[in-house]
C-alpha cells in the first residue's frame, strides 16, 4: 500500500542512523593510542626585551 511507505523510509532512515552510530563509536573506542616512550625536554630561552 502506497499510504505505509513513510513509515518504510523512517525505519530505513533509523536503521542507517544506528548502523553510523555504532559504527562511529566501535570506531573511536577501538583505537589504540601508542604509548609514547621518549621525554623532551623543553628548551627555555630567555630574551631581554630593551624598550
């Protein structure tokens, strides 16, 4: 019936809605940040501003 196919595009619009957001989320706590293991020490420089 032609009178039920908004309620067809809603729930294939809710379907990919979820599918990007789990998508998204599997995407962002999967990823794994690799220790960084060098320190640096940072360089301090002192000018002396004659005004």
């Amino acid at each position: 019936m032609p009178q039920m196919a908004p309620m067809n595009w809603l729930i294939l619009f809710f379907l990919f809605i979820i599918t990007f957001i789990i998508f998204n989320s599997l995407n962002y706590f999967s990823f794994i940040y690799s220790p960084k293991l060098t320190t640096f020490k940072k360089k301090m420089s002192k000018l002396n501003w004659k005004w």
